[in-house]
C-alpha cells in the first residue's frame, strides 16, 4: 500500500452473484490503479452463517456477521456496499446513512420512487458518499462513446435504440426465484435490465422528458423456488405459484434534448445471454456497443471520404481509452469484471476526497422515476411524463 493511501473498511451485504463482483473489484482496485484510498475487505455479511463463512474464506474477507445491522454498529467498518435482492436496499441504506456510513449500493436504487428519494434524502442529510452500481458506464469502450459526444463529433442526437436481451428463464419449468417475485424486486426485466439502458441513455443522450411503454409476462405460472443464486434456482417441480412481474418491457422515449429512444428489455430473446447494446445516430456520425464484445466500439462518421464510408470497429484498448491503460497492451481486452475494478477508481477517490461520484443515488433516484412512468404508461395505455410522475409521488420527491 501507498504510503499516503487512506484505508477505507468495507462491510458488504450478500456475498453471491454480485458479492463476488464486487469483492473482486475491491480485491482488484488497488492492484491495477493508483487510487488515493484503498479499499479493506474488513467484513461480509448474510443471514446463513455457513455460507458467509465460506464466502468470507473463498472471497478474501477477514471476518463475517449474520446480522446486516450489526455490520453497520461496527466502528471499523467505513463503507457499507448493498449486495442484496432490491427490497432490502431502502432499509439497509438508510441505516448505514444514519450511522455515518458511506453507502455504495447495487441497482435498481428501490422498490419505488418514493423509497429511492428516502435513500437519497439519507444520505444527503448525514452527508456520507454515496453511489449507485451501473457498472457498465465503465466499460472503456461506453467510456470512450461519452467522450465523443461530449466533443460534438456525433453532433445533434437524434436516436438511441437500446435492447437488454436475455434469455434465463425461457424454460416454463424454471422456478420462482426472487427476480420474479414483484415485492421483492419491484418489477422484471423492466427494473433488472431496462435500468441499466436507462443510465447508458441518461449517460450518453441525457436526460428523458417522457415515455410511452408496454409489459408482457408470458409464463404466468412457475415451480416455487428451494434455492437460487445469481441467475440460476431449483424448483419444486408440485407446486406453483404466480408470476407477478414482466418478462419482456418495451417503451418508447422522448428526451428533453429533442431526442427519440427506443428500448427493449427481454427475458425471453432465444440465444441473448447478455445482449446490452444500445445504438447512437447524430447528425455527423453514429456509434454502437454490444456488451458481449464489450472492449469494441462501432462508430460511422459522415465526414468519411466518399466510398470509405461505413461503420468501423475501434477496440478500446489502447493508452487513449479510458481506464484501459491501466491494464494491458493494447488489444489484450478486459472483460465483465473490469466493469466494477473502474467503477471502484471513482468510488475510492471519491471516499478520499468527500464527494459522491456518478453514478450516484441522484442518479438512481432519477432512474427509478422512469421505471415507474414506465410502468404507469404500460397500466394506462398513455404517454407519462417524468414531471407528472415527480408531481404525484411524496411532496419531498425532487425532481
Ligand atoms: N450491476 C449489475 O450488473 C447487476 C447484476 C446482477 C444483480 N444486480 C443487483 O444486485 C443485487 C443482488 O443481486 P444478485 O444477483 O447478486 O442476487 P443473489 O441472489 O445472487 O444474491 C443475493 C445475496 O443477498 C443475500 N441476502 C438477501 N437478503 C439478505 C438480508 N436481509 N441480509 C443479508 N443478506 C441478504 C443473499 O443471501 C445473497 O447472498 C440486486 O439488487 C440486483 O438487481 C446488479
């Protein structure tokens, strides 16, 4: 460690699918990025004492707690990362706010509007650092996309087309698991995956003015769950219970800069196992991203000589691209995980120095407000605002 490297002691909640993420990224941060803090993984927490314990070994953790309020009580204990199912981020944010608890905490922010503005408010009002995990803002290449619209070489935005397609729970015989379950996860693949193609487009295109959606849940009925990890579970194969959340989600989007959106969240996109793509067309150029090919940026530029023109492939690999130098020669391509290792640069800094990096729960207080005109648009067959839906929710709702 750095001789002037402040220490900050993690304490993270949920130790699977995003416990090893985001423990990796801790691990990882400090080995690759010269970084003003750096992170301690002081200790892990979930509620099967065997299986935290397990964790804690295998993930390099130095110690472990049963009890998410017992984490927080600790005095050695800096940052509190919220790696668990959506229900519980409200309530466990909020109290490691109120402890003086920088909070780091896994997407969507909520259940609801209402409850993600609750976060917010927390933080604010104990003024600890706060963020929110899009990780994939921090893929080099999407990185590399923000830079060039910032510079104006794409010009005035008129499209974004973004899909997050999957295709995990296709089998009518796949279980319940908590992501089906609507009061545990809010909604389906809308809140899983349209969340984070909201956060690229709020990234890249800016901010949205209204939506116009619809949600389908096609298997209404699925085996109850015995257990379940990331994006697999066992069922029973007797009893059933109801699917309470969509499986596909598809809105329409207007932007407050004249910009048009079109997304599409899927659960059931045969062969997509991970399809985040989003494209781009301004009026001097256009550019593409496909998560699974995530160290490669597409981008067609009409200045191009007359038949040269078309789309080329730049892999952001080199020097030049964001956060990419830090890793490899050029062309020796990152993966998923260096999605969370780059978020964690900002996340450190932003500890040492007293602010919170975006994304952050402005962000994600933001984010949730477009599920939810989303949803409200599916339920009315109407275009929703983003201001109407702030004016209806709780008076301390800002927009
Ligand atoms: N950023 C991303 O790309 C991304 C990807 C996957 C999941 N997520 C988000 O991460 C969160 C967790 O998803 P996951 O796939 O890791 O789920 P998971 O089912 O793999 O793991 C959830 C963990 O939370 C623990 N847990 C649940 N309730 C708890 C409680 N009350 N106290 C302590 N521990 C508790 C479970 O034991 C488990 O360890 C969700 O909010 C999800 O939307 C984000």
């Amino acid at each position: 460690m750095g001789v002037n490297q402040k220490q900050v002691k993690v304490g993270l909640v949920g130790y699977k699918f995003m416990g090893k993420a985001h423990s990796h990224a801790y691990r990882d941060v400090s080995f690759y990025f010269d970084t003003k803090a750096k992170p301690v993984l002081q200790a892990i927490c979930g509620r099967n004492e065997e299986g935290v314990k397990e964790a804690a070994a295998t993930m390099g953790w130095q110690s472990y707690e049963t009890d998410w309020r017992k984490l927080i009580a600790r005095d050695d204990i800096d940052l509190i990362d919220i790696v668990t199912p959506n229900n519980s981020h409200a309530e466990i944010a909020i109290a490691a706010a109120q402890a003086g608890k920088h909070v780091f905490c896994e997407k969507p922010l909520a259940l609801t509007l209402e409850q993600s503005q609750r976060m917010l408010d927390a933080v604010e009002k104990n003024g600890v650092v706060h963020m929110i995990n899009h990780n994939y803002r921090f893929a080099p290449a999407v990185q590399w996309a923000k830079k060039l619209i910032e510079e104006g070489r794409l010009g005035r935005i008129y499209h974004i087309r973004a899909t997050y397609l999957q295709d995990w729970i296709m089998d009518p015989e796949f279980p319940l698991v908590w992501r089906l379950s609507k009061e545990v996860c809010g909604s389906g693949a809308l809140g899983d995956l349209a969340a984070h193609s909201i956060d690229l487009a709020r990234f890249l295109v800016g901010e949205f003015k209204e939506v116009s959606g619809i949600m389908e849940t096609f298997i209404k009925e699925r085996p109850i769950v015995e257990d379940s990890s990331g994006l697999s579970g066992k069922g029973s194969s007797e009893q059933k219970g109801p699917v309470e959340v969509d499986d596909a989600s598809v809105f329409l989007a207007r932007f407050e800069n004249g910009a048009i959106g079109t997304f599409e969240a899927t659960r059931f996109a045969g062969g997509n196992r991970n399809g985040n793509r989003f494209e781009i067309n301004g009026e001097k150029g256009s550019i593409r991203w496909d998560m699974e090919n995530m160290n490669n940026l597409d981008v067609y530029f009409h200045q191009d000589e007359d038949g040269l023109q078309g789309f080329r492939t730049i892999n952001c690999t080199e020097e030049v691209h964001p956060y990419a130098g830090a890793y490899w020669p050029a062309a020796h391509i990152i993966g998923y995980e260096h999605t969370f290792t780059n978020l964690m640069v900002e996340l450190m800094n932003g500890i040492d120095q007293g602010y919170s990096p975006l994304p952050n729960f402005v962000d994600g207080v933001r984010n949730q407000a477009i599920l939810e005109a989303v949803q409200e648009s599916a339920q009315t067959k109407q275009w929703v605002t983003l201001s109407d839906i702030f004016k209806k929710a709780e008076p301390s709702v800002k927009s």
